[in-house]
C-alpha cells in the first residue's frame, strides 16, 4: 500500500473521476452532484490515488459517539485483488473508533469479501 497516496478530506477531488469510479468498480451510476453531496456530509473519508488517478475510495457517515456507517466503498477494477478495499475499510474502522455500533451497508453479493474481516 505504500505506492498509493491517502487523502481524507474532499477539498481536491475530481467528482467526475469519482462518479466514473463508481461507474466501472461496477457500483452503479452516481452523479458528480450526488457524490459531492453525500462525501460532504460525511464525517469520514477516504480517497485513494494511484499517481494522479482515484483509485479507491470510501465514507463513513458518524455521530461522534453511538453510530458509523460505512458505505461506498469502491476500488478500480486495476487495483482490485491486492488488499486496497480491505485497507480502505480498516482505515474507516480506525477512524470510526470510539463509536459503539460500526455498521457496514454494502451490495448484496459482496457479503463473502466483508465477512473475512
């Protein structure tokens, strides 16, 4: 994990190049507008870049002290089978530490890959 490049804020991201991650990780079709919404209204973040490329990425809306939710978590196809969206949920893990529930929403048919951690 030490060639990619860890962001936790949004100040920087190219929302068109996050809607097209989503697009091809395949994860759905997610608007530029929406995507920036919803990043913005969540207390962590993840973003990960490959060079000058998003890659793999990541949310957590939280409270501060009962509730985490993780979601959107999504890798480039490229990138996928190497560890990085499972790093990306232990980083949303520690982050959300000191809440009492860590609550994962996820596709249906990735429950096999959620489940080893």
């Amino acid at each position: 994990m030490d060639d990619y490049l860890w962001v936790y804020d949004d100040r920087a991201v190219d929302w068109h190049a996050l809607s097209e991650l989503y697009r091809i990780a395949p994860l759905g079709e997610k608007s530029p507008a929406d995507l920036a919404t919803v990043f913005s209204n969540s207390r962590f973040k993840c973003f990960v870049y490959a060079g000058d490329h998003l890659v793999g990425v990541g949310r957590a809306l939280a409270d501060g002290l009962d509730c985490s939710y993780i979601a959107d978590v999504a890798v480039h196809p490229e990138h996928q089978g190497i560890g990085l969206g499972k790093a990306v949920i232990r980083k949303l893990v520690a982050l959300s530490e000191g809440h009492k529930k860590i609550i994962l929403y996820a596709n249906p048919g990735t429950e096999g890959f959620y489940a080893k951690l």
